[in-house]
C-alpha cells in the first residue's frame, strides 16, 4: 500500500500515541507518579506525529543511504521540535519542555544529543516502522480503514482544541498570572541578561505577594512577608537551604536524601532538621537552581559536580543514578567561615597553652615550617589562621586556598590603609586539564612573587606534598595543614601522598618532609565537641627505617564524663614533655630571635619516672620517655 491521506493519518496518530506512551513512562518513572506528558488531555504528543509525517513524505527516497537519511531526520526532527516549542510558548505562555541545563542547547528548545536520539528513531520509523504500518492498512478493508481515520482525527482535534481553551479558560481565571506571563514575554529578552536578574526577581516577588494578598492565604506561625518569601524560594531560589547555608554558627548542610537533611554547627554538634524537600525530584531541581547560580549544571551526563558557590561555600553534589532514585540528591555544602581567632580564645577554650602558643608564634616569625595535622573538623584551619596572623607585618605572606577563602588575614587602620603584606590566592578548578590553576600552579608562581611565609591550605594530592615541602626546604616558612591521624603518622602520610607521583625512595622522601617540617601539630576534635591540639612534635631525623622524633607538648584525656543531659565532659590537660633540639634552636638563633625567648623551650620540665626500680631522665638525643614511648619510633 502506498503513502495518501488516510495512511498519513495512520502514521500520524500511531507515533504521536507512541511518543506520548514514551515519555509518559520515562517521566512517570522519573517523578515516581503518573505524569501526563501529551500537550493536550488525551493519549497524543503531536510533534512526534508531525515530524513522522514528514520524514515519510520527505525521506522514502533515502532509504539506501543511511547517513543522509539519519542526518535528515535529525534535521527535521530538531526544526519540527523549536518550531513546536515556539508556538506553544507563544500560544499559553509558558514552556512545556526545557533543555536549558543540558550542553549544546538552543534556546532551550532543542539539543544536540535529543537531536542525535530523534535521527536514529527517525530512520527506524523510515526503514522499518512505516513499512510495517502501510502493511497492517492493506490489511483493513478501506471502509473500516477510512472509518477509523475521520473518527481518530475527529478525536485527536477535539482533543486538542479542548486542552488549548482549558488553558486559556485557566488564565481568564488567573489574571494576575496571565499578566505575569505577559510582563515576562514582553520583557524576555530584557530579563535573560545577567544585569537585570534582579528586576526579574523582583517581579516575581510582587506577583507571589499580590497573589498571597488577594486570596488571604496565611500560614501559622509566618507573617505574610515571611509566606512570600518562602514560596518564592521554593519556586525560584534555593528553598529552604537558603535559611540554613546563611544561617550564623552552620558549618556544613548535609543532604542525605530528599527527606533526610542534618547540619552540623560550628561547635562540631550534628542536628537532624525539620525541613526536607516535598520529593525526590524537587530536592533536584532545588539543587539545580543552586547550582546554576555559579555556572555548573548536574544532570544525567554529569551526575556528580563538586565546586564553589561562593568564595566561602563549597558544595559536592551527586544525584541519580549515582545515588538512588528514591534519594534523589546527595550533597554536602561547606560553608567556610573567614577565621579571626585569637590567642586568648585558644586559650580559654583549652585548645592550647600560652607556652605551646608562644613556641609557634616564635616557629613562624622565625624561619621554622609548620605542619597542622587532623582530621575533617579537628581545628586545623582555625589553628592555621591564627598563627598566619602571627605573621610579622613587615613580611610578605602569600596564601594559596583551595577554591574558596577560610582566611582573611589583612588588617587595615581606620582609613582603609594594608598594615600588613598579604597576598590571597584560590586555586580554581576547569574541566579541561590544560586550563585547571591548581596549587602546584599557584606555588611555582608564588615563589617569583618573593614570599617569606608561605600559607597552603591543605596538601591534597602528589604534587603540591612535594612542592610544598621544597619550597620549605630552600628557605621560605611554609604553613600548612594536612589529614592525619596522630603527629608520628603525619611525615608518612606526605611521603605516601608523594609516593602517588614521584618514584623516589621512602627514606629519601620521609628525610625530605622531616626536613621541610620540624614541627608538627596534631589536632583532633573530641567527644565533647571541644577541639584541641593534642601534641606537638619535632621531627629530627628518619634513620634505618625509624622516625626519630622529640615530643614537646601533649594533651593528656584523663577521663570522660557522662553529664545528667546525657552529653560528655572530657577531662583532661596539656603538659611539657621536652625540650627543643640544640639544631632547631641553632636555627632560630640564626633566623635572628633573642635568645631569652628560647629559654621557656629549653629548660626541662618533665620530671623523671620509675620503672623496675630505676630512674630514666631524658636519653642520649634529648627524647623525654613517657609510658609506651620511645626515643625513636618506627611508624
């Protein structure tokens, strides 16, 4: 049977049928409830109808040539599909699909890879597909046939001309909406530049409120303000997260899922929220808008994104299929606060001593690296930012942060005039590798910069652990932070980060960090939220395979108390183990600081103990032995 009018009618109806059955499963799945996905009220998406029909008329000749065939269908397909977009926009004022978060988009309306998907099914529509249903037409009697046409076609206008004046029904209904969509049409162009985003915002507002206000909606416990508010960050911002992210005292937002959200506040305390998002897929497009505030997009091609949405907000965001579609969205937003700690605060706190305090204030003005080890929200940073801001103001201090800013270290006098000499830099991450600032990157160019104390966020990966570590050993102060579980495990953690690159020896690699870092201070976060330094250590030498090491200061946990609350009360206190080694007071003398301000780290403290009947004062290499402590450990 030949192409005519009545088996266009067919192919017609069956693959706008089709594509409607299509689609409506897909988004039924993806939404965990039916969604109707046809333009109109019946079982009929029209653009897949429209596109078969022309394929059939246009193409029949290409069968033979499979590449024109699919770069024609793809063609008709994409112009079929904007052309549609345009007109349903145009017709109800809104938009009844949107590519916009996909890559190589146009206007939202069409995309490459939806382009690629219409080409292929379009060749399987001219190839195989209407030669079946041509078949299936010679089959019917053409009474029966012709029949059936007229009645379906007679149905399928209906059905369109009815959904169209229940839209147009519903915005007579709504005028305040309808002038919504024609201030918004009418200034589009206008409106979809980044310079006036805030007029567009502001719009918005003004219709939710006169929409609130003319119905008297109100909600318990919310002024109608406050109602406005919310629903326009439900609807356009970032819901709820918003008051949360920018709320005092959050560190971190955690989403575990769509209906399980925890924070986790400044003093280490994690608190499970009422708030959670209405679905799955509401906690994605809430994630989306958030995201699309700084340029990223997640979506099936990239379902995982880590990035900055701030300078002071870093987020890691995963969603389906790496996470569970009844999840929705996994994510973890950071909010680093700028620190400003001071030395008194450490010490009311019980974070350290004035004499722990004082000994690295003297390493950091005086040509010694530091290294602050810990883990996640131990204090590392807060412990790093202080003592950066020991930094004399006449030295020039350069820090390199990853992607966001944890310090702000310039002081200013009361005219806006810099005291001090201080550099920030952020790395900044780019899919092509060519493109990516990393902090190696940051270090080599920081080194032409003349710095004298060197300020690195956290040694991460191979590069910047061996960088880093030979910036210190050429003469520069270098601070830094790195994760770790106890101050003897620290040197072997940079080796095995440098391990990863650099095929060197691990006796050459741990002299290398020894070397570079002749402190080390470990921190740790413990069971009653409160944070500590737990030890300070001076790396001395690695010889035959042994860490040889002086402990100087440890925080010894007596006992931990469970309160009539049920929290826990640690109990505890910091004490002198030794002394610093002759070759690191050598080299502060030399760094020029007045030998009196070496004498409190000089003298010994530590009283000798017993053990099987005699004395043991401090050894050969100037170690304090404590119980299970050596001179030399191997880690």
């Amino acid at each position: 049977m030949e192409l005519n009018f009545y088996t266009l009618c067919v192919i017609y109806l069956v693959y706008s049928f089709l594509g409607w059955g299509a689609e409506t499963v897909v988004a039924t799945i993806k939404g965990r409830a039916f969604v109707n996905r046809g333009v109109a009220s019946g079982p009929f998406c029209f653009v897949y109808g429209t596109s078969a029909v022309l394929m059939a008329v246009g193409f029949a000749d290409l069968r033979s040539t499979p590449v024109a065939l699919f770069l024609g269908c793809a063609a008709n397909a994409t112009v079929v599909e904007w052309v549609t977009a345009k007109l349903l926009e145009r017709m109800h004022r809104r938009r009844w699909w949107d590519y916009s978060d996909k890559k190589f988009n146009l206007d939202g309306y069409v995309c490459l890879q939806y382009s690629v998907l219409w080409g292929l099914l379009g060749m399987a529509s001219v190839l195989w597909g209407n030669v079946l249903l041509l078949r299936l037409c010679a089959i019917l009697p053409g009474w029966l046939l012709h029949i059936g046409v007229w009645a379906a076609m007679t149905l399928a206008v209906l059905d369109q001309l009815g959904a169209a004046l229940a839209v147009n029904r519903y915005a007579a209904s709504h005028p305040r909406l309808e002038q919504l969509n024609l201030e918004l049409e009418k200034h589009s162009d206008k409106l979809s530049t980044e310079g006036n985003q805030e007029e567009a915002r502001k719009l918005l507002r003004e219709f939710i409120f006169q929409y609130v206000v003319s119905r008297s909606y109100r909600m318990e416990g919310m002024t109608t303000e406050e109602l406005c508010d919310s629903l326009y960050e439900d609807m356009a911002g970032i819901s709820f997260l918003k008051k949360w992210i920018y709320k005092p005292g959050i560190e971190e937002v955690n989403i575990n899922a769509f209906d399980d959200i925890e924070v986790i506040m400044s003093g280490g305390r994690s608190m499970k929220i009422p708030d959670r998002f209405q679905s799955p897929q509401h906690a994605i497009d809430v994630t989306r808008r958030l995201l699309n505030t700084c340029g990223m997009v997640i979506d099936d091609t990239m379902p995982s994104v880590i990035g900055f949405l701030d300078k002071n907000i870093r987020i890691s965001v995963d969603k389906t299929p790496i996470v569970d579609a009844d999840v929705g969205i996994n994510a973890s937003i950071r909010i680093v606060n700028q620190q400003t700690v001071s030395k008194e605060k450490l010490i009311a706190s019980g974070s350290a001593t004035e004499e722990m305090l004082e000994l690295l204030t003297c390493c950091i003005r005086y040509g010694v690296s530091v290294c602050i080890a810990g883990s996640t929200g131990s204090g590392k940073t807060t412990v790093m930012s202080w003592l950066l801001s020991m930094v004399p103001d006449n030295r020039r201090l350069i820090t390199i942060e990853e992607g966001s800013r944890e310090f702000d270290l310039i002081r200013r006098d009361e005219q806006g005039h810099a005291l001090n000499s201080v550099v920030h830099l952020l790395t900044r991450p780019h899919e092509n590798p060519s493109l990516d600032i990393d902090q190696d990157l940051l270090l080599e160019r920081v080194l032409r910069k003349h710095p004298d104390v060197i300020g690195v966020g956290e040694m991460r990966s191979a590069k910047e652990a061996l960088s880093v570590a030979e910036s210190s050993r050429t003469g520069h102060t270098v601070v830094t932070t790195i994760h770790s579980n106890s101050s003897e495990s620290t040197y072997r953690r940079m080796m095995t980060l440098a391990k990863r690159k650099y095929n060197m020896a691990d006796d050459i690699l741990m002299q290398i960090m020894v070397e570079a870092y002749p402190i080390v201070v470990f921190t740790k976060q413990l069971e009653d939220g409160s944070r500590k330094i737990m030890q300070i250590i001076e790396g001395e030498d690695y010889r035959n395979g042994k860490l040889i090491y002086r402990p100087l200061y440890q925080f010894d946990v007596m006992d931990n108390q469970m309160q009539e609350d049920g929290k826990i009360s640690v109990i505890g206190k910091h004490r002198r183990l030794g002394a610093i080694s002759e070759t690191l007071k050598k080299r502060m003398l030399d760094n020029g600081i007045p030998a009196g301000k070496l004498e409190p780290f000089l003298a010994e403290k530590t009283q000798p103990r017993k053990e099987g009947g005699k004395q043991h004062a401090m050894d050969s290499v100037g170690h304090i032995p404590a119980a299970g402590q050596r001179a030399a450990d191997l880690i």
